[in-house]
C-alpha cells in the first residue's frame, strides 16, 4: 500500500515501515463530532493539532514496538501510554518493546507538563490499538475464509473460535498492511469492563536499568571528543560580568577554555551573562572554578531582599491602590451588612525544584548541524531557543531527550541547553554542560512566592456570603488567581492583585499556582468554618453547593464540577474517620483542590508533641482523575510522591533572598523531606466518574499543604498562616 | 596527575588523575560507570553512595587517593544481572519514580541488610534518612527493604 494515497486528515494514518510491518500513526487532532467536543468542554482537553504522536510497529517476526513521544520525568508515561495501546491490540505488556520517538514536527506536541500527556493521549491511542486489532482480525479472517465474527484476538495472536486456528500478529502484518484503513469512527474499542492491563499493575519499563546503574540519563551521556564545562552566573539576578581572572583559570590543570559569554538572549528562557570553563573532566572544570573570581555588575537589583519585599506588601495591600481584577456583587456592602467579618492574610516563600539530577546537557555543533542530548521536558521549547540563538532553522538542531532525574516543571525551561550551545558554538568541540547543585538551587526558575490578604463575611446561618481576596506577588502568572476556588461560589466577591517589582526568574512548580493558591484558600475557609462554629467538612460541602456544574460570572471558562469535589470531600471525610473525636495533640485537617483536570480531596492526621514535634500520621486521599486508572502501580506512587512532596515544601521549602541573592546554597541550608518525616499510611481511594482519565503528575499535591495545616490547627490550636510550618513553634501545653 | 590503581566492581582498574579528584568523578568520567550519580556534591543526598570495603560511603566526599586500595562496589557490581534482592524487590514493587537516586538508595540497604537480615521500619528510617528521594518514594523504598529481606531469606531462586 502506498502511504501517500491515504487522505492526510484521516484520523489514522497507515503505511509500510522501512524493513516491512504494519505502522499506524495516530493524531490528537481532535474530531469534531459531538461527544468529543462535549469531552473537551466539560474536562477541559484542548485541541492539540494534526499530528501524529505515536506510532505502533508490528515486525514481521512478531515484534511489537509502541514509539513513546512524550518525556520520562519520574511521571510514569513511558509506562502507562503504551499500555494503553497494549491493551486495546491484545498483545501481552511485557513482549512490548517501548522507543522513544525522535522529536519530530510531525509529532506535535511533545513536552511533558500540566498533567496533559494523559487526557490529551488516551483516546488517540485507544484506537490506534484499536484499528491495528480490526486490521489484524480482517487479515486473518480473509486468510481463513471465514467470517470476522468468528475471530478474535488474543496476547498477541488471530484465533478462529470453532476451529481452533490461530496466527500470530507478525504472521499477518504483510497481508494486514494491504488492507483498506477502517473508518476510525466505527472501530469498536474494547468495553472497559474487559479490560485486562489497564487498571493493573505494571511496573514501569526500564525498572532493571534503573536499579543496576545503566546509562538513561542527561548526565550520564557521553559522545566522542567531548569536553566538560560549567558556567557562573552573576548570584544577583539581572547582573553582568566586568571582568574575571581568566588566564589564571587557564592555567590551570585539565582547563582547556575559559571565556565570558555576553551574547545573551532574552526571553521566558533566557541565557544570562557568565563566565564558562572548559576541561578535559567534570572534575577540572568543578575544581578549577573554586579559583574563579569574577567582578560583577550586580545591577540594579542588588539591594533586594525578603524582609524589604514583606514590608512592601504589607504596605501594598493596605494601600487599598491594588489592581482590581474581578469583582461581583457589592463586596464592600455585603461585609458592612455581614453578621460576623473574618480576617487573615498569609505568606508562602519562593522554594526551587531541586530536581535530584542537576540542569545539564551535551551540545555538538558541526557546521550548520546542531545535537543536542538533554534531560529536558520540552524538546521544542530547547529546540526553539537554540535554533534561534545560534541563527539556524529549527530543522537543523535535533534533540534527543534522555530519562529526567526528576522534572517537576522545572525542565520546561531550556535555559541549560542555550548555555551548552553557546559554549559549545565558542569552544568548537562537542560539550556537556553540568551544573552543581549550587547553580541548580539559586538559579531555578522558583515557584513564585507571595502574600495573600483575605476577608469572609458570614450571614446570620454561618454562611459565606462575601470573600475578598488581596495577593501581592511577583509574578502574575505563577500566582492565585481571581478565577481560582471559590471565586464562583461566593455572591459577592472581589480579587485584587499587586505586583511587586522584581528581577527573580519564576517558572511552573509542580501544580502552578495551584500549589500555594489551595493552602491559602483551604487554610482560610477553614478560619471561616471555625469561626462560625460549623465543622469544617460540613461547611466546605455547603459551599459546594447542589449545582453540578458551576461556571463563571460571564459564562466563559471551564466549568468548575462540584459534583465532582462534593463527592471526593465526602469520601475522603468517610474513610478517614472524620469527626470522631482525637486527643488533645492530634487532630485532622481537610484540604481540597481541583486542578490539572483532577478533583483531590485529603484528610491529614497529625500528632504534635509537647515539645512541638511534629507527625503526620495518616493521610487518606480521595481522587478523581476520571473512568480509568491506567496504571495502578504508577498512580498510586505518583499520590504517594504528591503528597509526600506536597508536604515535605509545606514543611521546610524555604530561600531568603539578601542582597538580591538568594541565601541558601545545597542541601545544608534547604532541607527537604527524608524517609523518617515521610508519613507512614498513605491510603488512596480513587472515585471513578464517568469522564475521560487525566493526569496525576500533580493534582493530589496541592490539598496535601492545607491539610496538615488544618490539621495542626484541630490539634494545638495554633493557625500557621506563614510557610514553612518549620517557621512555628509548635510546642503547647 | 598522578596515577591509581583502582579495585572497582572486583575488577583492577588504572587513572591518572589529580589526587583530590572524588571518587564520583573518577567512576563517572573516567571509568564510564555512571550508576553512581552526582545530586549535591557534599554528602547530603546519598546519590553517590558506594561500597568502600562493605561500608556504605559518599563517592562525591571520597578523594581518589582515599579510595586506591580499598574494594570499591558500586551499582553495576551489585549483581551480575540484576538479581540481588533488593533489585528484584525494587523491580517487582515497582519503587523507582525518575529513578536517579535508586541506585545510591539500593547501595545504601544492601549495606542495612548485610548487617541486619531483618530490619524493622524503625531501622529502616534511621539508616535511610540519610538518601534523599526527590520523587519521595519513600513509602515504597520502605516497602521494597521489606520485601528484599524476605526474598533474601528465601534464597536466591526463593520468593518468587
Ligand atoms: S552527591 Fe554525594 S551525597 Fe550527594
Ligand atoms: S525516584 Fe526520583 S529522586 Fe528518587
């Protein structure tokens, strides 16, 4: 069959491999036809483009290869995507050779972030598994002439019902791959009921390289004639380079190159000023950089600090001169008439990523063709910056991604790449770029920090009936947002907004905004429910309201599901057992959150000693992230992770920042969350709603903070209103 | 430079290296065993951890000079093929999310188990504590000790 003859919008392409077999492609365009669009309104799945993202290989000898095109960072995906290809082909799992697919145009997106791999991926692949099973069962059937009907497919084989026949699938890939493309439309998928492998669990496919040592990640590559290089950047942001002792480090032992990089580019990523070494070993370059000395000029921000942002955004939200960027109803009014008026504001610091593999990657430039190797979440955004700065089509630069030591946002950045390229297009020989723990730490692109001023006015029933809402940050779009929960819950509300004047790199941090938006929002409720004497899960389901969907003032926007959140805080409430009554030093918080398509709820158990110490006893998670769980195995580590994470930055995740740098340097002075802090029951109940499966990458992290929160408050009566909880002395009598 | 003769994984192996090189780097860069991994460079985060003579130590707080001599195991030299308890536990639960800090976690318990054939949680959180996970599998680290002690008292076929 000749792949050009098919129709290039057909939802499935198919064509020969180079070397023989059947390939499909399958796109993630997005049909029009009305129960898709009706998916897309209610979740939330946006139009990703015509393109293929995946293709499924069947060998003539049998062998099937599912191409993988999205990022391994930690989430699972290389695991869980295939599988669901897996299961609609009826091959069994572990006979699957899974590749990672090269980044390519023709595969559109392929970054991995926001939890979107899996609603944007799950359908397009069910039926690629599909359409390659129908294509198989006709195969076979014509071979035997019998009818279809007759036939089904089994672990990776055609089998005839009544005679007992059977081919394999590499038997019949060459006549399969001269059959006429169904109508994806009428492919049957399998009833989900029926489903064998997905829902099970699977542990994920490179597991045996992992745990003896192979080389699967960006620091561990190596290409010939390599040269090892680490880069200075100015510690307060925004300065440049005067001058550094260059020949001296020069000099030294194993140093081949040592240089100032000025030519910048300026963007989301952007390559700052610095001062490159180059060596014959990770380690020359890493010693020789203990004797570099460099004069900065620290510019213009060189005098900031946290103690001077706190002053001015205490001033800011009194100021009452906030930017106004949502109101309804008469907020002013409605606390004036309110029976009972709430106050509190809170504060969160900005925290790094501290993705366990540093920022690093290997550039080679020969002549107008650049390779790249990178642990990075967004091959195209890597592509874009290097292409663009060194003059080149996109065309010309490839990018390999490798295995992520860890992504959490932080790789969606290429900011490692553009400083690779640079010193690599300077030294003319191929390089890696490795960045200490220092650099990753201080020159993250941080989860943005801020200050929060929040006022509640009760009616007479204890009922929220007005929320005003004050955040003074640093970046507008890392930050709680006006359209945040429970912005449309509430009759009379308002959200203003402070910018605060900065030069901080900010990025996404695992669950953007939403991580700091749900402690300060489900921390505050809390407050209220206190205040007005009513149990907090009573109080927050009643401010959930009985609408199943609830949409924004003006219509636009995702609809907010509450059906959906009432029913997880209802869960999470029974499993955990909440309102029985806890001695005094314990006590059981409630943190609830939507975000990045899932409904969370989680209830915190926490002991606090006398002394102050701190337990999380117990965390039970309700989660609903859809109508199917692709991998239990994977799911359940990434909650687990989640929450463990969620609270481990709730707890310690702290940097200063004086003189416009940032304070802490490595682990020493940023600690984060070891095993004996880790809580020791995490129990997951997942509540499965008939909606496409989403992500988990991030969405049982944010309830995590507010529940521990809540939870000290219902043990010690103390309000944490500043993170990190380590912050407060939490000792009582 | 100067030149060591390193015993790594049972096997002899020659560098020419400056004498304050970490061992880290001198099994990374030099002798292309990248298992070992680098996350924080000062003996916080236990990515590095190694065997020296059969105690658990810091590659990245290792120099070169320290480590000539001395019966040097790391990651690849745990088993032949994979097959030590703790790799088996660690593969059939599944316990690695970006698996960049296993292989320091696995060095780590090898060490707990040769010492303590059955460590309680307690045990386990203390020698642990030490191992940054950045993707906190913790719960299963915890879980897959736990198993690897089992499928150790079974046996090497045993457990299955
Ligand atoms: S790299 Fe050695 S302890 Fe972190
Ligand atoms: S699995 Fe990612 S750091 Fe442990």
């Amino acid at each position: 069959m000749n792949p050009a003859a098919l129709d290039r919008r057909s939802f499935l392409r198919l064509s020969l491999f180079t070397g023989g077999g059947l390939v499909l492609g399958v796109s993630l365009r997005r049909s029009a036809r009305a129960g898709e669009a009706e998916v897309a309104r209610v979740t939330g799945v946006t139009d990703a483009n015509f393109a293929p993202n995946v293709y499924v290989r069947i060998a003539p000898d049998g062998t099937v290869t599912i191409f993988s095109a999205r990022p391994e960072i930690g989430q699972g995906i290389r695991t869980s995507l295939p599988m669901v290809v897996a299961e609609e082909l009826e091959v069994d799992f572990h006979t699957v050779k899974v590749v990672d697919a090269p980044l390519d145009p023709a595969y559109g997106n392929q970054t991995a972030g926001g939890s979107n791999s899996t609603p944007q991926s799950y359908l397009p692949l069910r039926r690629a598994g599909a359409t390659a099973r129908v294509l198989l069962l006709t195969a076979a059937a014509q071979t035997w002439g019998v009818p279809v009907t007759e036939c089904f497919a089994r672990s990776g084989a055609i089998h005839h019902r009544d005679s007992g026949r059977s081919l394999t699938y590499g038997e019949l890939v060459a006549k399969a791959a001269t059959l006429p493309l169904p109508d994806p439309a009428t492919v049957p998928l399998k009833d989900p009921k029926d489903f064998k492998l997905l829902g099970s669990r699977v542990a994920q496919v490179n597991s045996l390289q992992i745990v003896t040592g192979q080389p699967l990640f960006g620091i561990d590559q190596k290409v010939p004639g390599m040269l090892y290089a680490v880069y200075t950047r100015c510690p307060v942001f925004g300065g440049k380079v005067v001058g550094a002792n260059l020949a001296a480090i020069k000099a030294l032992p194993g140093v081949k190159d040592a240089f100032i990089v000025s030519r910048t580019f300026e963007g989301v990523t952007a390559l700052v000023p610095g001062v490159a070494i180059v060596a014959d070993s990770t380690w020359s370059a890493f010693s020789a950089r203990q004797q570099l000395d460099v004069t900065w000029d620290e510019g213009p921000h060189a005098g900031d600090s946290w103690a001077s942002f706190v002053q001015q955004a205490q001033r800011a939200a009194q100021s009452g001169a906030l930017k106004r960027v949502r109101q309804e109803g008469d907020p002013d009014a409605a606390l004036a008439g309110a029976a009972k008026v709430v106050e509190a504001s809170y504060r969160f610091p900005f925290v790094s990523h501290l993705t366990l593999e540093p920022q690093n990657c290997t550039v080679t430039i020969e002549g107008d063709q650049v390779k790249v190797l990178a642990p990075t979440q967004s091959a195209d955004e890597v592509r874009r910056v290097v292409s663009a700065y060194l003059g080149l089509p996109p065309a010309n630069v490839t990018v390999t991604v490798t295995r992520n030591g860890g992504g959490f946002g932080r790789r969606a950045q290429g900011d490692y790449a553009l400083e690779a390229a640079a010193i690599a297009q300077k030294v003319g020989a191929p390089i890696k770029l490795t960045w200490t723990r220092e650099d990753d730490l201080q020159h993250d692109h941080f989860r943005a920090a801020g200050f929060d001023f929040f006022k509640a006015g009760l009616d007479a029933q204890g009922r929220l009936t007005v929320l005003t809402q004050q955040h003074v940050g640093f970046d507008p779009h890392w930050c709680p947002g006006p359209n945040d929960y429970p912005s449309n819950f509430v009759p009379h509300y308002r959200f203003n907004l402070g910018q605060l004047a900065n030069n901080i790199p900010m990025g996404q941090w695992r669950a953007p905004r939403s991580n700091t938006s749900a402690w300060v929002v489900c921390t505050f409720l809390d407050e209220v429910a206190h205040a007005a004497g009513r149990d907090p899960v009573a109080f927050n389901l009643e401010l959930l309201g009985h609408k199943d969907l609830v949409y924004s003032p003006s219509g636009k926007g995702q609809p907010y599901n509450a059906a959906r959140m009432r029913e997880v805080v209802r869960v999470v409430a029974e499993q955990s057992g909440w309102g029985e009554k806890l001695p005094p030093g314990r006590g059981r918080g409630l943190g609830y959150f939507y975000s990045h398509l899932g409904y969370v709820a989680e209830v915190a158990e926490v002991t606090i000693s006398k002394a102050g110490d701190l337990t999380v006893d117990r965390v039970v998670a309700a989660v609903d992230v859809g109508s199917q769980i692709l991998n239990l195995s994977g799911a359940e580590n990434q909650i687990q992770g989640s929450i463990i994470d969620g609270l481990g930055t709730a707890w310690h995740g702290e940097l200063n920042i004086e003189k416009g740098r940032i304070t802490q340097s490595n682990l020493q002075d940023y600690p984060m969350i070891r095993m004996p802090e880790a809580p020791r029951k995490i129990e997951i109940h997942y509540v499965k709603t008939d909606y496409p499966p989403t992500g988990l990458g991030e969405p049982a992290l944010p309830p995590l903070a507010p529940a521990v929160g809540n939870a000290i408050f219902a043990a010690i009566g103390k309000r944490i209103r500043e993170l990190p909880f380590a912050k407060t002395d939490l000792s009582w009598s | 430079m100067s030149q060591f003769t390193l015993n790594v994984n049972g096997r002899n192996r020659s560098v020419d290296v400056a004498p304050e090189t970490p061992l880290l780097w001198v099994l990374r860069d030099h002798l292309d065993l990248v298992g070992t991994k680098f996350g924080c460079g000062v003996g916080q985060c236990g990515a590095c951890t190694i065997h020296l003579n059969g105690a658990p130590g810091r590659a990245c707080l290792t120099p070169v000079s320290a480590a000539a001599g001395a019966k040097i195991l790391t990651i690849e030299g745990l088993s032949e093929q994979g097959t030590h308890p703790l790799q088996r536990a660690w593969v059939e639960l599944d316990v690695a999310q970006c698996g960049y800090c296993q292989a320091g976690q696995i060095m780590t318990a090898a060490a707990l188990l040769a010492d303590n054939a059955h460590p309680t949680d307690e045990d386990i959180d203390n020698t642990m504590a030490g191992n940054l996970c950045r993707c906190a599998t913790y719960t299963r680290i915890r879980a897959g000790i736990h198993r690897a002690a089992e499928l150790a008292a079974a046996g090497p076929e045993g457990a299955r």
